[in-house]
C-alpha cells in the first residue's frame, strides 16, 4: 500500500485562501457522503454491461458526464416530467437542460473535452428539451435494466464462486484472511482514486478562484471610490436649466401664442377665414412641452431612486431637487388648464330657452379661477361624457341645451337688452397623468348675446360682430373700443358680407356705404366710425341706423339674390346717381339691378327709356317672397337688357323657376305686383296723375295678359 501526503501552505495574510480550503475539504467530504449508490453498483457490471450502457448514454453525451455528474442526475425528478405534456416544457424540462449545461460548461474550464460535449447537447436539444427528457428517461431505465440484469447473474456467479471457494477453504483456510485483505485493497484503492481526481479537479480551480476574488475585490474598492467621488451638481444644473427654459417657453405660449389665436378663432366669428395649420402647430408645440415637462419630472424621481439606493451615506451639503418637482407639478397644471379650449364656437346670437351661461361681471371672475358656481345660469340637459377620438382629442356632444329662468343682470345706462354679452362655460375635471394631478377645467367661448325676440337680432349681431372685430389684445373681457378707424370697419362689412352672401363687398361699394355715414367725400381714409354711429344713431334724412341698412340688404341678397348677387347681375351698393350715369347714354330697355337705402333693405331697378333714367321702389324679403327677382324682370316686357346690352333671357332665362316658396301661405292667396317709380336721389319724386296714367298705359301696352292671367290662375 502506498501513502498519500497532502499538505497545503498556507499564507496567514490571505484569510480568503484559508476560508476557499475549508470549504473545499467540506466539499470534498459531502462528495464522498452522497456518492450516488446506484451509480456505484453501475461501475460494478462486469465490462459487457458496462460497453452496452456506454453505447446508450452516447446518444446524448459521454458516460463519463453520467459519471461526473451522477449525484446531481440521480437527485432530479425525471420520471415525475412528462415529455408529451407541453405544459412541462418551459417550468420543468428545460431548467433541468439548462441546469446541467451549466455544470458542464463550468467543468469545461478545467477539463476541455467537455465543451465538445456541451456544444452537442445544445445542438441536439436546446429547442426541445422535452426530447432531452425523453431520452434521459430512457438511459437511465436502461441503467437500471442493466444493473437488475448484473445483479442476477452475480447471484448465480456468486453461488458458483462460494462453491469453488467452499472448496478450496476446506483444502486450506489460510488463504480466508488474504482474501479479505485483497478485497479491502481493491476497494480502497478505487475510492482513494476517486478522491484523487476530484481533489486535482478542485485543486486546478483553486488559483482561478482566488484569482476572481483578488479582481473581484479590487473592482468593489474602485466602485466605492467612484460612488464617493459621484457629485451630481451637474445633473441638477442642467435640471434647473431645463425647468427655467420650460417656463420661458411655456409663457410665451400661454401669453401670447393662444391669445393670439383665440383672436383670430373670434375675428373668424365675422367671416374672415382663419388658417387652421395654426391650431395644429399649438397643439405640437402644446405636446411637446407637456412631453418636456413630465419627462423632467420622471428624471427627478430617477435621480432620487438611484440616490436613495446607494448603501453610502448621503454627502453633507449635496444638491437637491426637492424645489423642481412643485415647480414642473405647477407647470403642468397650468399647461393643461391653459390649454382647454373652445375649438367649434356657438352661433354669435342665442335664443332665450335656446342654450352653462356666464355673465359679463361673472365670465370675468372665471377668467381668474375664482368664482361662485351659483351665480351661473345652467342649462338643462348641460352634461356629456367625453369621448377621446382616435385622433387623439376629446370631443363632447351636448343635446338639446336648453336655457331656463333666464334673469339678466341690471344694464348700465342707456344699454339696450341686444348689448349684454355673455359667454358659454364649459367645465370639467381632468386626472394628469401617473402623478395624481387632479384639477378642474374651465373655458369660456367667444361673446354670445342673449335674446328674447327676433327683432333684437339685427342690433344683437352688430354687437357682437364690433366685439369680435375690433377686440384687443390684451384685454378685459368684453371691454371694446368705442370708437375704430373706418378702413377696420370696412373690413369687417366686407368679410361679414362675403361670409353671409358669398360675394365680397368693392371698394365703390364701401365708398357708398361711407357716405352713408360721413356724407360724400373723395377720401375717407382719417374717418372714425363710433359705436353709436355704426348700430344705434339713424342716418341722415333716414328713420333707421346704418346697421339696419347693411344688416337687412345682407339678409335680403342671402335669402333671396343669392345666385343673382354671386353672378355679378346685381351692381350692388350705388346710388341713383351712378346708375344714371351708366344708363343716360345707353339703349332704351337697358336696367340695373342695385341695392337701396332702405329699412328693411330692398333692390331697386334703374332703367333707361325714351324720356330718361326711371327707378323702382325697392323690392324687399316680402315682394321676393312672392315672386323671385328673376321672374320679375322676365315678366316686364320693357326691360329688355342688363346693363351693358346683355339680353336678360341669358342671364335671368334659366334661374326664372328659383323663386321662393310661400312658406306655407294658402295656395289661393293672390298677390299684387305694384311697380313704385322716383328718380330723386333720396326720397321719392311726386308723381303726378298724369304721369301715373302714362306709366299704366305703358305697362298696359307692354303686358301680356294672357300670359299674367294664366300665371294668376295657375297659382290659384
């Protein structure tokens, strides 16, 4: 027998290599306890059995892999995984896979045939680990086969030897003891080189080991040193830099670039187009901030969460970020609440028992966020859920709003009931984002004005229609100038015009309408148009205002000229003068179809004959109601051609079936068709009975009345 001497020098200096051989003698001792029974008897089986299990397990990797990793093959619960079943794939098969491709892998290091293996394992099995089952299974069946198999015939070889031994011990008994010394011998001498091969595996890990912790140690040492060394005062710099430039931004988006749309949003009221790109770049320039903002305040919470985790002592004197969160929460909320607008506005007019209503005293307060809800006079049916669209907005549908108990604030002096203004309040909440963030939201649309009856519509629009033009910036809600240059004015009657007709307004046409107001002139570039002048003081030598002339002429062309007015067959707003001018050397039969100065708005004809220019009382909503202006001309045999010379069959021939219907009149009311004729300037000439008799003779003469009485009786 030989003896085997391990020593191990040890350096008192490096405890780390003490407690590394400690636990390697530990080790090595379990090793021996646990040495897999089963496994033993294996390496038992006489030689054949021992080629036939070889051959098996070379299916799925060498014998000595079963043989270096017995304890840990044997301890799995291969027979409790059923390879059929996938629900086993992914909780029980392929840990136990990967379980042991770890254990080659580290054992690869220090015996290299074994990566050869590991490679054709995950080759094999890596995406089908149940297969791997399968076949462990049957390896070891097939061990466990064998072993029964070698078992049986070590019984019957035992019998046979115990015979032959029986025998020879009864020839001599001295060999007994060498017997039991040889066996003794030989089973010490495998388990010795056994423990020799796991001790030199374990030994040439052993500097590998050491080696990891040395470095191991050495990077904990410049980590700490690091953390110790970190300063974020330049991350909280560029905080502070960030949330100062939000706000910078924010202001000015808040200050003046949505008070400047909102501007135009109600110049817009009046007809002047509006580019809608505007809205689309506040809305991205909204998002972006809103997206700046909360990524601010996500990086703060990084920061902090990384600080709190550091096993270190905080630093004395370190720079916190405690004052930005309020400041970026704040920004937030006022981003959101500054942002809630009124895109599609209510009709500038509203019909009592028609539409949340403000006040003007009341609507100002809301401007401020502080305001008594009690005071605001609610709308049945004033409640809807919102509904986010894909687009991403959010849109509410409000029906049948109804506005009851209507009580009007006292008016100030000399205020008629057509001047108060009001506003929409829309309200709602709103929860932002994941920093539980919960604030109301209010907005107020343009001015709206409240009426009871029709007739405040007229001084109603013109109202409303000065507020929303000539409003400034900034400005109190409501609050307008009295008094605006006559160019704004013109511009505002020339989009209202073109809004409500389709067709704008000439520069002849406002010239007209200026002398309306300032008498003739060749230049009214310094007038001024007060509010009192525009809607509520009557014209010179006339019973209505200069609203009530533009207002009515515009209702009139919209409802019933609407097509004659858009061909350009209507001159439009001149006086008699110019259209004598135009006619005086033209053919007889030659008219012009102009605007009056009229109450209810009206359009005259003025038309040239033998013995000069004569004019048409106006033709207003009443007369069109009963017959259409292009039937009118048609039925009136005299005028012949629209100035210049356009035969009137091809111009009014194909629009003569438009006329309005009778809204419900009885189909039997008859109607009288007068023809009114003056050729003053202002008022209506005299007109004698002579001349009365001479204009019947002639509009006899030039009537058919077949043709009128077959119409008459038609529309009986």
């Amino acid at each position: 027998m030989h003896e085997i001497n391990l020593k191990f020098e040890i350096n008192n200096k490096h405890m780390l290599a003490k407690s590394y051989r400690d636990r390697f003698i530990e080790l090595k001792q379990e090793a021996i306890l646990v040495m897999s029974q089963q496994w033993t008897q294996v390496q038992e089986m006489p030689v054949e059995f021992l080629s036939k299990l070889s051959s098996t397990y070379a299916e799925i990797f060498p014998i000595q892999i079963r043989d270096c990793f017995s304890v840990w093959i044997d301890e799995q619960p291969w027979n409790q995984i059923d390879e059929n079943d996938d629900s086993h794939r992914n909780n029980y098969a392929l840990p136990l896979m990967q379980g042991l491709l770890q254990l080659i892998q580290n054992k690869a290091k220090v015996i290299p045939e074994f990566k050869e293996c590991l490679i054709s394992i995950e080759n094999k099995y890596i995406n089908e680990p149940l297969n791997f089952v399968r076949d462990m299974k049957i390896c070891l069946k097939y061990e466990e086969q064998l072993l029964a198999a070698s078992q049986s015939n070590k019984t019957t070889t035992q019998s046979h030897d115990e015979c032959t031994e029986g025998n020879i011990l009864q020839m001599s008994e001295e060999f007994r003891n060498l017997n039991y010394y040889d066996a003794a011998i030989n089973g010490g001498l495998k388990e010795c080189k056994k423990k020799q091969e796991e001790f030199v595996i374990l030994w040439r890990e052993l500097p590998i080991v050491t080696a990891h912790f040395k470095k191991a140690e050495q990077d904990i040492k410049e980590r700490v040193a690091e953390v110790e060394n970190l300063k974020p005062d330049s991350i909280v710099q560029t905080l502070q830099l960030s949330v100062e430039e939000i706000i910078q931004i924010q202001q000015t988006f808040l200050g003046m670039d949505l008070p400047k749309w909102k501007h135009r949003q109600q110049i817009a009221c009046n007809g002047i187009p509006v580019d809608t790109s505007i809205l689309q770049s506040l809305q991205k320039k909204c998002e972006k901030l809103q997206t700046l903002i909360v990524k601010n305040l996500q990086d703060i919470q990084k920061l902090e969460e990384i600080l709190q985790l550091l096993p270190l002592e905080k630093p004395e004197n370190s720079p916190s970020t405690t004052p930005f969160k309020p400041q970026l929460a704040q920004l937030l909320v006022e981003l959101v609440c500054g942002t809630f607008i009124v895109e599609q506005q209510p009709p500038q007019v509203l019909r009592k028992d028609n539409k949340n209503l403000s006040c003007e005293a009341q609507s100002r307060i809301v401007q401020t966020n502080q305001f008594d809800k009690s005071t605001v006079r609610d709308l049945l049916n004033n409640e809807s859920t919102v509904e986010i669209l894909p687009s991403g907005k959010v849109h509410a549908n409000f029906k049948n709003l109804v506005l009851k108990d209507f009580k009007r604030e006292s008016r100030k002096g000399g205020q008629r009931i057509a001047e108060e203004k009001y506003c929409i309040l829309f309200e709602t909440k709103i929860k932002i984002g994941e920093f539980d963030l919960q604030t109301p939201l209010l907005a107020l649309s343009v001015p709206v004005i409240i009426t009871s009856h029709v007739n405040q519509e007229c001084q109603a629009l013109a109202t409303i229609s000065w507020d929303h033009q000539f409003s400034t910036l900034p400005r109190t809600l409501f609050e307008v100038p009295s008094s605006v240059p006559w160019h704004e004015l013109a511009n505002l009657l020339n989009a209202k015009f073109k809004h409500e007709t389709g067709r704008g307004l000439t520069e002849d046409h406002l010239n007209y309408l200026a002398s309306k107001l300032f008498g003739e002139s060749s230049n009214y570039a310094s007038c001024h148009v007060t509010f009192d002048m525009f809607c509520k003081d009557n014209l010179r030598k006339h019973d209505f205002t200069f609203w009530d002339l533009f207002y009515n002429t515009m209702r009139l062309t919209k409802d019933y000229l609407y097509v004659a007015w858009n061909e350009g067959n209507i001159a439009g707003f001149i006086s008699k003068a110019e259209a004598e001018m135009c006619l005086k050397d033209s053919s007889p039969g030659n008219f012009i179809c102009r605007f009056s100065a009229s109450l209810l708005g009206g359009v005259s004809i003025s038309y040239s004959r033998g013995n000069g220019v004569h004019h048409t009382s106006p033709f207003t909503c009443k007369d069109l109601q009963i017959r259409s202006l292009p039937l009118l001309i048609m039925d009136t045999p005299k005028w012949t051609h629209l100035y210049p010379n356009k035969p009137k069959e091809h111009i009014f021939g194909t629009n003569s079936d438009d006329s309005p219907k009778t809204d419900g009149k009885s189909e039997y009311e008859k109607f009288i068709w007068t023809i009114k004729m003056s050729s003053s300037e202002d008022e209506q000439e005299d007109i004698t009975d002579q001349d009365c008799d001479a204009a019947l003779m002639e509009f006899i003469a030039g009537t058919d009345f077949d043709k009128l009485l077959k119409e008459d009786f038609e529309m009986r």
